[in-house]
C-alpha cells in the first residue's frame, strides 16, 4: 500500500507450487518494485503466522531493512524462520 511517499506492506507470504511444478519447492512474490522503492517502505504488518502470510519475510528482509508488526506469536515464528535460515 502507497500513502504518499510511504510504503507498507501488509503480509509477505509465500505459497507452495502446484503439483506440474516439478522441482519447485516454494513460490515466492515478486519484489522487485519493492527494492526499487525500498526508501518508501515504512514497515511491514503481517496478519497472522500461516506461511502464505509470512513465509516470504526472510527473503525480503534479506534485501530490505524495515521493521516488521504483528502479534508476539506471529514475529516468534519469523524469527524462528529467520534462524532457519540463518539471517539476523
């Protein structure tokens, strides 16, 4: 979502590959116009702890500084995503 000069993200999800996607173990969104305009975004609001709502977090931040909201059970499980994937 755009406001301005402000950009928030509201969930970051992933979603797991339909069965002719042979070899394919996850998709993840495009972000492209993100890292593009990675000065506008302001925060990233996550909804609840499904992966289709999260799993993608790790793989933005990676690129990305941006502070991440959402309930304490739904940040436990980015950050246990984040340690499985070895990002600070």
């Amino acid at each position: 979502v755009e406001v301005d000069d402000e950009m928030f993200m509201l969930d970051a999800g992933l979603k797991f590959p339909e069965d002719e996607m042979l070899g394919i173990d996850i998709v993840i969104p495009d972000i492209q116009y993100v890292l593009e305009n990675k000065h506008k975004l302001k925060g990233i609001f996550l909804t609840h702890g499904h992966e289709h709502a999260i799993g993608a977090v790790s793989y933005i931040l990676e690129q990305v500084e941006a502070p991440v909201y959402g309930s304490k059970l739904t940040i436990g499980l980015v950050k246990e995503n984040l340690k499985a994937r070895q990002i600070n």
